[in-house]
C-alpha cells in the first residue's frame, strides 16, 4: 500500500507527464515531452538523434505507461490507475530493480551531454525543464540530490535518489527531489 508521502510523490511525476494538464497521460503528452526533449537536447527535426529519442519516447508511452496502467482499456492513463500501477511496481522487489536500473541507465545516456558518465546541474536542470520545472527549482533539487556536494550526480547518487523517490517514507530522504520540489 502506497504511503501519503509516496502518493504526493507519485502525483507531482504524473502532473509532470500530464503536459496539457488534463487529469490524464496519453500519446499526445508524450508527443509532446518527445518533442521538449528534444528541444532541450537541441536535436534538429529529422536527425537521427531526434528520431530515436522520439521514437524511444513513444515506445516507453506504448509498451511501458499504456498496457502497465491503463487498467480501462481506455487509451488513457489517471491519475488513479497510474497510483495503483505504482503500487503494484513498487511492492515487486525484483520489477522495481529492474525498473530503477533501467531509469537510471537512460537518465545518464540521454541527458550527460558531455560523455563524462554523471550528470552536472545544467544537466539535470535541462531534463527537470522538460516537466516545465523552473530552473530555480531544477537546481534546489539538485542539491539535495548531489550527496556528496561535488556538483554532478553520479550513477549511484541516480540510483540511490530513485530508490528513495520510489520507496522512501522519510520526508527528510534527499531523493524525493528527483523529480524537483513536492
């Protein structure tokens, strides 16, 4: 059972995907953060880089969000089915891993620009952008996230920052930053 604390999490994420501020995900807001991302990334229309950011972006809307929260058949997720999806990933130990691993790995692919293998502020300041989080905010949550003070997220601060998001009832855990103030 989802805690209070792990409910307002979960909300401020699915707020964050629901870019026209309908009460629902669909394609069309993952059209539309496909589209942020890009920008963001500063990939041309066409590219290869777009089209497989794009494509990646859609994939994860049509394989991962659609058939796992969907529970109506409806094309559409609520706010209500994308808290009892979590619910269920969550209390999967061995889905949540794997989940958590695979976010991770692609937070560090898609968005540390200069190859250095961790994230910097700007970084991941341009990827909270996306959600249409302020920079201020980006970069307050930043440093709650960067434990170790160095100015970049490394691999295991992503990890670790994941898990606490996910999994973490303590109101204080730097990472329930990760998707910017909740």
């Amino acid at each position: 059972m989802l805690t209070e604390l792990q409910k307002r999490k979960l909300t401020v994420l699915f707020h964050h995907h629901d870019m026209d501020n309908d009460g629902y995900l669909a394609r069309d807001d993952y059209e539309e953060y496909a589209r942020r991302l890009c920008e963001a990334l500063d990939l041309a229309p066409g590219s290869p880089e777009y089209d497989a950011v794009h494509t990646q972006t859609l994939a994860a809307w049509d394989t991962d969000v659609l058939k796992a929260f969907d529970k109506d058949g409806d094309n559409r997720v609520s706010l209500e089915e994308h808290l009892a999806s979590y619910d269920v990933s969550i209390n999967d130990p061995v889905l949540h891993n794997q989940l958590q691993t695979e976010y991770a790995n692609s937070l560090l692919k898609l968005w540390d620009r200069d190859g250095d293998g961790r994230l910097s502020g700007a970084e991941y300041a341009a990827l909270l952008g996306c959600y249409g989080v302020p920079e201020e905010a980006a970069r307050e949550a930043f440093g709650h996230l960067d434990r170790d003070g160095d100015g970049y997220l490394s691999t295991e601060e992503c990890l670790e920052a994941i898990e606490e998001f996910y999994l973490s009832d303590d109101p204080d855990a730097p990472g329930n930053w990760m998707v910017g103030p909740y």
